[in-house]
C-alpha cells in the first residue's frame, strides 16, 4: 500500500526556477507484515528522483505549464523483484492564498473515539478505540506558520458546546508554545520550524471538555515524528589525527583510524558517512600508500616502499561524506591525518676509517686515547642509531675500553690501566660497532662494522722506586752514634734514560739517622732507644727520599723499619708511689708491684727487699714477697705517729744482668676507724699537693683577679661616657624648672652665646655697662618696671613644679615687656657706618594711621603694649 503526505505540495510560480533538488513530496510503502525492502524508481527519472526514505526531488529546472503533470513512482522488493506503482499528479496555480490552501488542503481529522455506553442494563462497547497513527512533520520547514497539522473532533460537538486542549511538552509543558489548538474548532498547529536534532517526537495528548470544564472524551494521544533533514554536516573528532607506521611495513598494515560524527539521523542516509583520501603529500614512492575504509575510517597500507631515511611523514587530506557519500546530496567535511614513518634498524654503524691512530703517555688511566666516529642513517637517539664498541683484539691484558659518547655516537678509547713503555711500545686493536638493537628481518648489511686502532706508548720519566718498600732490619737498642745499619737504595724505572739518584731523609722523628746522598747507606747519629715514644711496638719508622735528575725530575719514598730488641737499661720502680696506712699494724698492710719500661726476660719477676740505712726503716717496716710481681709492706712495730714517711724500697728485675733501683714509697700514716679507713681531717692536706695541682690553683687565681679587674675598668669607662651625654647645664640645676624653647629664630653668632644662668632667675637683667657702645641689640626689651616673677627656692619639693609654673605664666601675661613688642629684631650685627639706612625708620606710624586700633584692649595684658601704641592717641 502507498500512503502519501497528508498535505498537498503545490509548485508556485515563485518556485519555477528553483525546483532543481527541491523536495516537494515523500511516498511510503507499507505492507502487512512490514518486512519488505523496497527500492524506489521514478517514471522520470530525467526531472524527478525518489530516494530510498522516500523523498522526491526535483533534479532540474523546468516549466509547469497550467495542466497537469503526471509520472509514476515504482516500489520493487529487492528479494522478490515484485513491483508496485503509484501515480503522482503536479499543479501549478500562479497565487497560493490562505482561502485557497484552506479549499485545496485536506487537513486530516481525528475523532475521539467512543466510550462504552449502558444499554439494557448492560455495557456495550459500540465502537472500538482507535489507533492514533502519528503525525510526520519535516525539519525546517519554511512555513507560513502556524501550519495545520490535524482537526481534533468528538462526535459529541453536536449536541454540546465543546472546547479542546493539547497538552504536554511543546505545548503547555517547555519548550512551550510550539504546538497550538483552537479551542472551538479543534484545529492542531505548528507555530514554528522544529529541529530534529533537538527534539525528534513529541508526545501530545487531546482533551475535550464542555463550557463547565467537565470532561467529555477521554483525552487521546498524539505523537509528533519530526522527520529528519540532511541539514548538518559531519564532524570529525579531532581536526587532526596523528598516527605511525614502522618503515618498511608491508601492504595491508594498519595505521590509524579517524572518527567523523553526524548529528542527523543515523538510520537515515542523512546520518550514514562514508570515507576517502582526498589527497596525499608527499606523493612519493608513491601517490597512493594508504587507504582507507569507506565504513570504519580505518587506515592501512598498500603499497611497499615505506622508508623514513627517504619520507619520515605523509599528511594525508581525508574526507567524510553523508548520504552514503553521494557526491551531489551529501555534505562533507574533511580533516588531516598525519602518518610518522618510525625508524626500525635497517642501517648498520659504518666507521668512517678503516684505521684511526693515537697515543697514550705511560702510566696514565683513564684518559682518551682515540676517537672512533661512525655514521648510521636510523634516526638519531634511538636503540637503532646507538652505537656499541667492542675491543675483538690486540689487548689480551684488558688495558684498554670503550666508552660512547651518547651526544655524537662516537666511540672513546680510553686507557683503564697503566702501560709501561719499557714493556710495550705499541698497541694494534680491533675494534667493532654494532647497534643496541639487531637489523630488523631481511636487511642485507652485515650487522657490525670493524676497524683498526693503533695505539703509540710515550715515555715519560717515571719515579724511582724502593725495593723493598718497606725494608725491615732488626737491631737491638742501645746502638752508639755513628753505627752503619744498612743500605737503602732505589731503582729507576726507565731503563732507557741515563739518570743518577740522589737520598735525603724525608722523616725521622727521634732524629737518630742519617743517609748517605750517593750510595744511601744508613747511620745512626743518636742512640736507638727502644723505650722511646716515638717507638710503636718495638718498631721505629723512618722515610727516606729518593730523587733523579730527569726532566720534570722524579721522586720516590721508602719507608726503614727498625724492629728495636730489649736490652736490661731501665730499672724497676715502685708502684704506687703513694700510699696510706694506720698507725697501728692491724688492721695494716700496703700492697706494691714494680714497674719497668723494659719486656719480658729483662722485666719481672721483681726482688724487693729494705734497705740497711737508715736503721728506721727496717725497724718500723717490714716487707713480704707475694709473687714474682707484688709485695706486702708492712708496719713492725705496734704504733706509728700519724704522718708521712718516706719509705725506700730495693726493687731487682731479672734481667742478665740483672739491673736493680732503691725507689721510695711516700707512705701516709693516719689513725683508722674499725674498718681501717683514715679519719683524719686534713688527709687531702697531709698527703700534700702535687707541683700541678699547686700551678692550676694559681692560674684560676690569677685569671680571677684579672677579670675583676677588666671588669672595674669597663664600668669606671661606662660612667665617663654616661657624664659625657649629660646637658650641658650646672649638675645642680633641675631641668624641670627651665622652659626650654627649640624653635626661636634668633640672632646670628652674637644670639649663640647663651647665659643659661638667666633661665633659673629671670629677674637677673645683664647690665647695659659690659655692652658696647652701638651693638645695643634692637630687639632687647624696653626698660620698665619688672614684674615681680616667682622666684623657686634652691631645694623645691616635687610637687609644687606645677605651681610654680602657673604663677610664672600669670607673671608674663600681666608683664607689658614680654615679646612681643614694637621693635624690629636684628639678626646680625654688621658694623656701623652702612650705606643702608636703617630700618627702624619703618615705624608703624606710617601705615595704617586711619585704622581703629581700640579692639587691641579686649585681648589681654599681653597685648597692651600694642594698644597703648596705636589705640592711645598721643601717650
């Protein structure tokens, strides 16, 4: 079955030439079990084009004349091959009115459809509910507007006063006001163009109600379609697309893919895109290496020849077109794709020489020796470009590496182990570079390349050296000055220079040795002394140097040790060498050992033993062996006074010979407590202070005193700075009693000389006999009677400053010669005899004679002066 448009298309006259691709109807075709495909024909096809949704276009410019055009449309099934036909009649009218459009426009009506009704006592429904179709309506429709659309009417409008509604969105619900109905006859319109791709259904429902507002029908629903319009034209997601493909790829890799969106319908032809490659750049190797699908927007590769040393990136122009992209109905839009060549490893290093040459100086590391350079057409910085040095031969001993410089890919030789020239002169090296990473797959290069290195060792002057280094000699102490101990001499390494050595001592901490500058024969000069402290574990350690006379010259040290053997030249000492005890034999024993700088077989065990004289000694002490390291002393007799005693004690080592030694035990006898413990006051005193203790306490004492001192001098200091700051006033003058005025603008040098002695009595006035004759100064008070100003008593008590100060102000108020009065001030005093006249002749009388001066009266005391002058008349 085909359905037509509900509306009549008319051609006017204003559209005669403007009808090329202008739709102006769409046919449907419908069958039972809506499952057939159809493909639309025109019999015209010349003028008219059916698309497969359905519309019809006019594809060229040509008259209508006044009769009527007539051609068929065809409907086939693409399966069956079945075909259907419709014919469709065109008018022309020259002036399309609103009466006419109204006469000629069949505008669809829909009729509520009944409800049940009681009939018999029973309900029968007489008319079954109908099925709303929905309403298609175009986008972007031209108008005139509103436009009608459907007649809403229920059957009941006969016998009742009916009035009718729309309601929901596009109605009365946003976006409101697009649909309206009038509320008599029930027509639906469209008030302006829709969009589809705002909003592609509304959902309306119909109400009709009487003149009360009571419900009469059942509301009904009306569903708007808005048909979609190739109005939008694709969009691609990024406007440029940037994607890679490895040199050397084969036909048929994938590359990219770019993405274009339609916001027309995407069931329709208007949303279905279609792809292309508008063009390619370069075009090299060839004008067509990519691809790409028309559907998916998938890239790939066709052709071979994909090299980055040649085009390292094609930019490619691709189109998307709707309406499946048919070039004449389809809009487009296009964006760039741009494809990176990346580097794979097709090109091995290659050394720019087959042989490089350099030289090293003997006993130098790690130095640069040579500079290999390559070149690589792989793309810089990469594991395919990176080279990697190898030494494949002519260093067995692993004397040599190298290092890449990973700026420049060059290769580094560097010596990492010294090379003496007197054992190889020469070093030949191969050495090979490869990538980091393998050739790819089917490159025909040999994967590493090879050169020679040739390495010249330089001669230089190398350091004499001992040998042994150091040299050990076992000798016993005591040995005289002037003793020949050994020969210590060095070697020079340079086999090839003729050069003499010369010794010096370097280190000798005892000063016992000497060396001899030629043949560096040893002698000692002091005698060797096993016990001295320059002596660490029987071993004493001298340097010597030795120094050629090649240029630079070239020195080298050694290192004596002299391992010293004991001999019996110290004899023991006792120890402790204090002691306490109490003054009777119980409880009363000191326990002592011997002490000697010597080892063992001339050290312990010890003899000790008492002396003969004096005879006190044995008298009052005895004295016990405990072993061959210790022994008792003790008292003999029953009581000792408290005190100290020197006690001699004769201490034997075992030595052969042996060496013996009276040493003396300062023994402290003290009277004791039950547990033997001395309970004298003065133990520390009796037991005497030591020649240190005794200089410490001195030195605190002396330091003492001079910080006491520094300390008087700096506050004596501090308050003569503190009496320089004063003011420059009598100490026993109050400041609190002067009133000190900082702001006078007085006279020059002779205004500087201050008599501050005026400022404690004011009443004191200079006399006129010590002023020169003629310096009088002009701006000096006048002669009158002084008022009687308060005069503060020589000790005033602090409270009355505050009285005194007021009682003064009240004198200068009522006092007529205070400042200021009718005078002119002179700063300086120049002399006498000046040209210049003198301003005094500048009286007030001159100016302003006819003013009143009366009001100078009502301003106080202060001012009398003035209104004495000028508001007094003659006086």
């Amino acid at each position: 079955i085909f359905l037509l448009r509900r509306y009549v298309c008319i051609f006017t006259e204003k559209l005669k030439n403007q009808a090329e691709l202008y739709v102006f109807l769409s046919v449907k075709f419908s069958n039972c079990n809506g499952k057939r495909k159809v493909q639309y024909e025109s019999s015209e096809p010349a003028d008219f084009k059916v698309d497969e949704d359905g519309m019809v276009y006019a594809v060229r410019s040509f008259p209508l004349s006044s009769e009527h055009a007539k051609f068929l449309i065809y409907a086939q099934d693409k399966e069956t091959q079945e075909k259907w036909q419709v014919a469709v009649k065109l008018s022309l009218k020259p002036t399309l009115t609103e009466e006419s459009v109204k006469e000629s426009a069949e505008v669809e009506e829909i009729v509520f459809p009944r409800q049940f009704s009681k009939h018999s006592g029973h309900l029968q429904r007489q008319k079954r509910d109908w099925v709303i179709p929905p309403i298609n309506l175009p986008e972007n429709s031209r108008g005139p507007f509103p436009q009608e659309l459907v007649r809403i009417r229920s059957d009941r409008d006969k016998n009742l006063s009916l009035r009718y509604s729309v309601t929901g969105p596009g109605a009365d619900q946003p976006p409101t006001g697009i649909f309206i109905i009038n509320p008599i006859s029930g027509q639906l319109s469209v008030t302006k163009p829709l969009d589809r791709e705002q909003i592609a259904r509304f959902h309306l429902r119909a109400h009709a109600v009487d003149i009360n507002g009571n419900q009469v029908e059942n509301p009904i629903d009306i569903v708007i379609n808005v048909i979609d319009m190739n109005d939008n034209r694709p969009e691609f997601l990024h406007q440029v697309w940037n994607g890679t493909v490895p040199e050397g790829s084969k036909p048929g890799t994938y590359v990219m893919t770019v993405t274009a969106i339609d916001a027309d319908d995407p069931n329709a032809l208007n949303g279905m895109l279609r792809y292309r490659i508008v063009s390619q750049a370069p075009s090299t190797p060839s004008p067509n290496m990519f691809t790409i699908n028309n559907e998916t927007g998938d890239i790939i590769t066709v052709a071979a020849g994909l090299d980055r040393e040649k085009v390292q990136q094609y930019t490619l122009i691709i189109q998307a077109t709707d309406m499946e992209g048919n070039p004449t109905y389809g809009l487009s839009n296009t964006a760039t794709a741009i494809i990176t060549v990346t580097d794979v490893n097709d090109n091995p290093p290659e050394f720019t020489a087959m042989t490089f040459y350099g030289e090293v100086p003997e006993n130098r590391v790690d130095i640069i020796v040579a500079n290999l350079t390559v070149t690589d057409k792989d793309q810089p910085h990469t594991p395919a470009w990176n080279a990697v040095y190898r030494i494949s031969g002519g260093d067995p001993t692993g004397r040599f590496a190298i290092q890449t410089d990973p700026n420049s890919n060059d290769g580094l030789v560097t010596v990492v182990k010294p090379i003496d020239f007197e054992t190889n002169r020469m070093f030949v090296l191969t050495v090979a570079a490869e990538n980091q990473v393998p050739l790819a797959k089917g490159i025909q290069h040999p994967p590493q390349s090879t050169a020679t290195v040739s390495v010249t060792v330089i001669d230089v002057n190398e350091n004499p050296y001992f040998a042994p280094n150091p040299k050990i000699i076992r000798q016993e102490e005591g040995l005289h000055a002037g003793t020949m101990l050994t020969t210590f001499t060095a070697q020079d390494p340079d086999r090839y220079m003729q050069q003499n050595i010369r010794y010096t001592k370097l280190s000798d901490p005892a000063n016992w040795l000497k060396i001899d500058p030629v043949n560096g024969q040893i002698t000692t000069i002091a005698v060797l002394d096993r016990e001295s402290p320059n002596v660490k574990n029987n071993i004493y350690n001298a340097t010597f140097l030795a120094s050629d006379n090649g240029i630079p010259p070239m020195s080298g040290t050694g290192t004596l040790q002299i391992y010293l053997l004991d001999i019996n030249d110290n004899a023991p000492q006792v120890l402790p060498q204090e002691a306490e005890t109490c003054e009777t034999p119980d409880p009363n024993s000191i326990n002592i050992t011997a002490l000697d700088y010597d080892i063992d077989p001339n050290a312990g065990p010890f003899a000790f033993d008492l002396p003969l004289s004096p005879v006190t000694i044995k008298r009052n002490w005895t004295i016990t062996r405990l072993n061959g390291d210790f022994a008792q002393l003790n008292l003999k007799i029953k009581f000792l006074e408290a005190g100290i005693y020197e006690v001699p004690i004769i201490i034997t080592d075992s030595g052969n010979p042996p060496k013996s030694n009276i040493s003396i035990l300062r023994v402290k006898v003290c009277q004791c407590d039950s547990n033997g413990d001395c309970t004298d006051v003065d133990r520390i005193v009796g037991a005497g202070l030591g020649t240190g203790a005794i200089i410490a306490i001195l030195l605190c004492i002396i330091i003492l005193l001079i910080l006491v001192l520094m300390f008087v001098v700096w506050m004596k200091r501090r308050d003569k700075e503190r009496q320089a700051k004063q003011l420059l006033i009598d100490p026993e003058d109050d400041v609190r009693d002067n009133i000190l005025k900082y702001d006078e603008e007085g006279g020059g040098e002779e205004d500087q000389d201050y008599d501050l002695s005026q400022l404690q009595q004011p009443d004191t006035v200079e006399p006129d006999a010590i002023k020169p004759v003629g310096i009088r100064r002009m701006d000096e008070r006048p002669i009158h009677a002084e008022p009687q100003y308060p005069v503060r008593s020589a000790a005033p008590h602090p409270g009355d400053i505050g009285d005194f100060i007021n009682e003064g102000l009240k004198a200068a108020d009522n006092d007529p010669t205070a400042p200021p009065y009718d005078s002119l001030l002179v700063f300086d005093y120049e002399g006498s005899g000046s040209t210049a006249g003198s301003l005094s002749s500048l009286n007030s009388s001159s100016s302003g004679g006819e003013q009143d001066y009366d009001y100078l009266n009502d301003w106080g005391p202060r001012f009398k002066k003035l209104a004495d002058m000028y508001g007094g008349g003659d006086d």
